[in-house]
C-alpha cells in the first residue's frame, strides 16, 4: 500500500484537530461522512450508537475544529480533505487514517 504525499490542502490547527480526532464516535461518523454525501445528525447518530443530542455535541466539536461543514442540519466533510486512498483524510496539519467500512455487495 502506498502512503499519500502530503497535498496542497492549506492546513487546519493541529490542536483542534488533534481534539475532534480524539473520540472514537467522532471518528467513526468521519469514516462515514468519507462517502462525501451530507448526512443529518440523526442518521450519524445511529451510525455511531448514540443519543441525537450527543451526536450534535460530536458533531459541533468537529464543525468547531473545521474538518467538517455544516448546512441546513446536514454535515459534510469538505472534499479537500478526502484524498482518494480509502481511508485517508488530509487536514493539512496531518494525514489520518481510518478504518475503511465494509461495502454491502
């Protein structure tokens, strides 16, 4: 497997990201958003097992840190940051690898 070079994505504060990295739930509602469609909260928090107000709590925090968009209730990871190798996220400040979700055939 070949490792990404480091891209021309300007790059976010390492200690926020660092922070909304920092929570296992949040990093599973990344590993879902990589699909680069807008979910709701709601459908982030089944994702992730979680109560609706606790979801928005992860979800403020990750909006907060930048490495997620929010529009009319629905969050996005900014395509800039997807970089094409499953998995891997490119803040600028650090690349970050997550487990890649299984697809259903």
């Amino acid at each position: 497997m070949s490792t990404p070079l480091p891209s021309n994505t300007p790059a976010l504060p390492v200690g926020p990201v660092l922070n909304a990295l920092n929570h296992e739930a949040r990093r599973a509602m990344l590993a879902h958003l990589m699909d680069g469609q807008a979910h709701r909260s709601i459908e982030l928090a089944r994702v992730v097992r979680c109560s609706a107000s606790m979801a928005n709590k992860h979800l403020q925090t990750m909006v907060q840190a930048g490495v997620v968009t929010s529009q009319h209730q629905l969050y996005r990871l900014p395509p800039r940051f997807i970089t094409g190798e499953p998995g891997v996220l490119d803040f600028g400040c650090c690349l970050v690898r997550l487990p890649v979700r299984a697809v259903a055939g």
